[in-house]
C-alpha cells in the first residue's frame, strides 16, 4: 500500500518473511504485525572431486522433514518456507498451509459433526492425503488450476519424502 506524505512516497508492507526461524519474533508497529527477517548463515564447502560444492539452504531445510510423518502445524510452517524459497506458488502454499486442525473453531464446526478432536501435533501421511486429493481431483476436473496446483505439491512432497530417506 503506497501513502503520500506531503512530498515523501513511503511503502509500507503487511510482513515480510522469515525462512530459517521456526517460530518467528514479532513487533507490534502501527496496529500491523512486522515478522523479523534474519540473514541466511553462509554456505558450507563441501569439497568433492575437482571443484568445491556448497551445501544447498534448501537440502539443510528439509534434511529432517518426513512428508509421510509430519503434524499439521509442522507442514504449515514448511509451507511458509516452500513458498519463501520460491519452490511454492502463492496458491499452492495457500493449499498446503490450510490445515482444519488448526482453526479456532473446529471444535464447534468439523469437529462437532464428526464428534473429533483437533490433532494439530499428531503426524501423518501428508503423502498419502495428496494422493487422495489428486485422485479426487483426477476424477472430478482433470483440467483445471487445482488439479494442477495438487500435482505440483504431490511431487514436492515426494521429493521431501525420497531425499529424507536417502
């Protein structure tokens, strides 16, 4: 949102974000909530063959990420940090942040119908659950973004999950 101030163009964003703290501080400006953003550290060398490699920011993110056991609230903060990296769309971040188990009120919505309880930090087959959204969306609109948008996060989530266990 750009605003005038006499002769003075400031732009102010909503956020900004953060990819390498789990949890990130926040500060209270002008009734918007600022996430700090800290540096990346600097590479690793590994050294190999003729020339020195350096150790991909990416591969150290999701070394210990396990897409077929992973809680909601965990695959809702590797989203964030998908998309920060730029691996993830806005929309597909959008789909893979959603997680019901974290809303406030699926107590009273979800929760009550299925007579459930939120398990927000309960692991699960994030894999599977995909697999199941394709073929959901396979068979009732093939052509279309979300299809589209479950694919491509299909396939993420299945390379998290092949180099985790290489």
């Amino acid at each position: 949102m750009k605003t005038q101030n006499s002769s003075l163009t400031q732009m102010t964003l909503p956020m900004s974000i953060s990819m390498h703290s789990s949890s990130p501080k926040t500060r209270r400006t002008t009734g918007r909530e600022v996430v700090v953003f800290r540096r990346n550290s600097p590479l690793k060398i590994i050294p190999g063959g003729r020339t020195n490699h350096s150790e991909s920011p990416l591969k150290a993110m999701i070394l210990d990420v396990n897409a077929r056991s992973i809680s909601p609230r965990a695959l809702q903060e590797l989203s964030l940090e998908l998309y920060a990296v730029a691996i993830l769309s806005w929309e597909e971040h959008e789909d893979l942040a959603f997680q019901v188990d974290l809303h406030p009120d699926f107590p009273h919505t979800i929760g009550a119908l299925t007579g459930e309880a939120p398990l927000p930090d309960q692991p699960r087959d994030f894999v599977k659950e995909w697999e199941q959204r394709l073929a959901f969306e396979n068979r009732y609109a093939p052509k279309g973004a979300k299809h589209k948008r479950a694919l491509h996060i299909l396939s993420v989530l299945r390379r998290i999950n092949s180099l985790e266990n290489s």
